[in-house]
C-alpha cells in the first residue's frame, strides 16, 4: 500500500509523483491572516498563521522546478516569508505591510524537507512562534521514491498560558525571549487520528523542527529504516535529531501487527498532551485511512 495517509488531523500532501509529473512552474498563494485555532483538549489559540491554519499549508516542489509564492498580508502588522529551500537575496523576504503584497521566484536545486516561516526583521522569532511557520518539501526529480506511506509532521510549540475559557489569547514576548513553550505539538493539534497501517508497510515522514530545542524524532516499537538529511542516508537509525529550523525526511517499517508511535523522545512529558502520531497496525482500522 502506498501513498498519503488522508487524516482531518493532517497537513495535505501530493507526493511526488502527483508533483514531479506536473508543470515545471509553481505557484503558490499564501495568505498571512490572524485566526483562533482549535487545538483540541478544549484549548483555543489566538495565532498568526498562513492560510488561516497551523502549521501553513505544504508547499510541493521537485528539484528544477521554478517557484513562484506570493504573498498576501491581510493580517494588522507587517509579514514577511523566508523559505529555507531558496537560494535568494534576503532582501527579498519582506516585510510588507498590511493589505501589501510580495513575491519570491526561485528555481530550486535541493530535494528535502524545508522550513518556511515569517520574515519580519528584529521580531521574526515572535512572529515564528505566533504561528507562521510551514513545511516545503522538494522531491528529487531523477530518483523516484520508494512506494510507502506518506505524511508531513511540523513540530512546534505554542507560548502563551490559557484563561479560564482555555483560549491562550496571543504570544507571550517573555516566553520567547526565554523559549519557554506552554504547549508543544505536532501539526498544530493536541489530539490526533491514528493512522491505519498493515505489517510490512513502509512509513515516510516528512519531518520539519520549528522549535525549540533539538527534536529527538523516534518510533516507538521499531528503528528508523532509512532517514534523509541533505547529502546524508543514514541506515537503521534508533533515534535522529533534527535542529530547530531544519528538517529530514524519515522511513521506518512496520514490523509486526500492533501499535506503534512516532515521537520526540525529547519531550515525552509532552504525551499526556497527545504529543504522538499513532500507526495502528491492529487491523481494526475503524480511524485513519487506508
């Protein structure tokens, strides 16, 4: 079985195929706008984002495509977009103020999985950290990947304390000078679909870090097969770190019948906040699709 997992809980994704085998120009639109987010548990958040969700929506490219991203500032402070995947002149990153608009056009020449985030001069941490972050990924063009199951994990925290009513009402300055996160999650959410799986499937992660802290990304139950990060393959891998601002992208297998979960051994205390994408390989399969 191979192909995206498809999850309410989970950022889109095309894969490489649906990718590569389209127009050698992409276009993406990106909007910066303010927005309470659902993080689930009852906790609301009232964030800066791309496109009105957290992290920002998945930006697909294969290696020699000309990119092409606007973007649109409907937010009441000004915003910019670095992507890590460009080679470009920083000027180009903006800012813009409200109700302006920028665009970046690169071709880019790096597979992998890249951050993309705000661009917004002295405060770009605070900007980051309000929520305006996302995955690109770049698929290499003349090696295809092997069949598997796919999906995009960002990981990220969120620094501000809850009212009574469980809305965190905006970014605290004092925990990100301190990188003192209240929340850290995967993908935006607290809770999460398990993903139906079978023995013997193979798993692709693509894996981005906003921080903080190193991610110390695990499996529970099995040894990362094969992990990707820029020019380096590494084999049978227990435990990979990915710094902040970066990203890897990361196999592993189902060995058996039984449940597994992907982690930040780093942060287990984070668990009983519903830090963990599930792979339930029970063959129940009443949750995530096939």
């Amino acid at each position: 079985m191979a192909g995206p997992f498809t999850a309410p809980d989970l950022p889109v994704l095309a894969g490489q195929a649906a990718t590569c085998n389209g127009p050698k120009e992409k276009s993406f639109a990106l909007e910066a706008r303010e927005a309470t987010l659902d993080l689930g548990m009852g906790i609301r958040f009232n964030a800066w984002t791309y496109n009105g969700k957290l992290p920002g929506p998945v930006l697909e490219a294969c290696e020699g495509d000309r990119v092409k991203i606007t973007l649109t500032n409907h937010a009441g402070t000004s915003h910019g977009l670095d992507s890590h995947a460009l080679r470009t002149d920083t000027m180009h990153f903006g800012p813009v103020g409200p109700n302006g608009s920028m665009t970046i056009e690169k071709t880019v020449d790096t597979p992998g999985a890249f951050m993309y985030h705000c661009a917004s001069g002295p405060v770009t941490d605070l900007h980051i950290k309000s929520g305006l972050s996302g995955a690109m990924i770049v698929y290499p063009r003349a090696r295809p990947l092997r069949p598997a199951r796919e999906l995009v994990i960002v990981e990220s925290g969120v620094y501000g304390d809850r009212d009574a009513t469980g809305l965190i009402p905006g970014t605290d300055p004092v925990r990100v000078q301190k990188n003192d996160p209240a929340i850290m999650m995967f993908n935006g959410k607290l809770e999460h679909t398990a993903l139906a799986v079978h023995p013997g499937d193979l798993v692709r992660t693509y894996f981005v870090n906003v921080g903080p802290g190193l991610s110390a990304v695990h499996v529970m139950g099995t040894i990362l097969d094969t992990v990707y990060d820029g020019a380096s393959e590494l084999k049978n891998v227990q435990t990979y770190g990915i710094p902040p601002g970066s990203g890897a992208i990361v196999e592993f297998r189902i060995p058996e019948a039984g449940m597994y979960g992907l982690v930040d051994h780093d942060r287990l205390s984070y668990l009983p906040y519903g830090m963990v994408i599930s792979f339930d390989a029970t063959g129940g399969h009443p949750h995530g699709t096939m």
